[in-house]
C-alpha cells in the first residue's frame, strides 16, 4: 500500500487517497503515516459496516450498458405521450435512476411510476447476471464477516438485484436479511439517509460503531446525516474529484489496503 502525503495537489489538503501497489510505484516511506492511521481508526471502529452496492461491491452495469436503459425508460414514457413529462436534460441524462426520481417529483406515488421502477429493476435484474465484481470485495466482505463485524446492504438500486448478485458470489449469507434498497418511495433514495437508519434499527446499532461504504457524493451525503463514518471508493480520478469536492475525507482507489489493513487487526 502506498501513502501519499497529505496535500498532495491532486488530492487536496484535506482528503487522504490511499493506492495499492498495483497501481502505483512511488516508495513507502519507513513509518506509517496519518494517512494509514486514518484509515485503521475507520476501520477498527466499525463493528457496523453497510454497503452501496453498485459501485464498491460490484459494477452492475459493465455488461448491460446503464445509458441505453435510461434511453428505453425515456422511448416508454414517450410511447404513451409522455414526452413532455422530462426536460431535456432528464431526457439526455442517460441516467435511469435520475429519470426516475424526475417522474416521481411530477407524479410521486403513482401507478406510473411504480411501473417505470419495475422496468427498472427489470433492467437491473438483467445486468447482475453480467456484474463485474470489485476487486478485492467478496475476500474483504468474507474477512469482516469472520472476524465478527456485521454487514448491510444500503443502496438505491433494488433490494431483489442485490440479492441476486451475492447469491450469485456466494456471499448472501454474510448480509441476510440486511439488505435494503429502493422502494416506491422514491424520496427515500440517498442522499436521503433512510436505508441507512433502516440498517441501524434492525441491526441495534449507534450511528457512531458504523462504517458507510459508497462511491457517490449521495452516498456520502447519506452517511453524514445518519451520522455514520464514510469510506469512499474511487475505481477512477472522475470517481475520486467527485468524492473530493463532496468532502469525503478518506479516500481509498482499491479495496486492496482495506483488506490489507483489516487482516492486520485480526
């Protein structure tokens, strides 16, 4: 694992990127620095961890392109005279999630959009048989779940892709039952923390003894108003500016040190 000093000027003065070394050749330097501190102390005081699932435990979508599922919702609201319904922007957002929330502030509740949530979970059912796993996840989830932290699942994709993914991996067994997703209640989607306090209640525990995982400025957004320490995760620089700006403070480009870090508590 390699530690970039803070205020490195690709980073930022406040946000600690950690790499593996498979990515990076620059020399570990003797003594660990804050930056490996910082990401022990996340990590030994977790005795929560809740997961955004697309993103750091898998990308559903590397096989089943998330643009043309967004391209399909729009052409469906469109062949029943909807077309009015979204503004250009939301039409050409190629984000299916974004033109879901869009249908549900102009008709929340409806029987319309629980339809076009339906088509998309569909959409999303479809893409987890084609997920790419993150590197390193299923060993990272697998290595918490023997060392006696407990898991949960807290995204806005469907509750039932999640499942089917990690039945898939062979990794349900390390969440069940806490997986909670999306419902018809759209406004309950991060940034909203609703998932997340919906993991806290069944599991007993205090905001402050769990870890969010996320890879989005909603998913950070979610954990600060649960009031739940957050760990980013940045497949890419895109990744990483986002969640920079966002304020994540702790940075991580490859669940690899996690891993590393955990294994050496153990």
């Amino acid at each position: 694992m390699v530690r970039r000093p803070l205020g490195n000027h690709h980073h930022g003065p406040d946000t600690l990127l950690v790499t593996s070394d498979t990515t990076q050749t620059e020399p570990m330097p003797a003594e660990p620095g804050k930056e490996t501190d910082q990401l022990r102390n996340l990590i030994t005081r977790a005795r929560v961890v809740l997961w955004d699932f697309d993103g750091p435990i898998c990308r559903l979508f590397a096989g089943h392109s998330s643009e043309r599922v967004a391209t399909e919702l729009v052409k469906w609201l469109e062949s029943r005279g909807l077309h009015g319904l979204l503004t250009d922007a939301e039409r050409e957002s190629l984000d299916p999630h974004m033109v879901l929330r869009a249908v549900d502030r102009r008709h929340p509740g409806s029987d319309l959009v629980a339809e076009l949530e339906e088509r998309l979970t569909q959409e999303e059912l479809r893409a987890a048989a084609s997920a790419w796993p993150t590197p390193y996840a299923d060993r990272l989830i697998r290595t918490w779940t023997a060392l006696g932290s407990r898991l949960a699942i807290a995204t806005n994709n469907s509750p039932r892709v999640a499942r089917k993914y990690l039945k898939s991996r062979a990794l349900l067994s390390c969440f069940v039952p806490h997986i909670y997703g999306r419902t018809q209640d759209l406004h309950h989607l991060k940034p909203h923390p609703h998932c997340l306090n919906r993991a806290l209640n069944a599991l007993g525990a205090a905001p402050t003894d769990a870890l969010m995982i996320g890879d989005t400025p909603s998913d950070h957004e979610a954990s600060l108003r649960a009031g739940v320490s957050f760990l980013g995760y940045a497949r890419n620089a895109r990744k990483a500016k986002l969640l920079r700006e966002a304020g994540a403070a702790v940075i991580v480009e490859s669940l690899e040190p996690v891993l590393q870090t955990l294994r050496g508590q153990a």
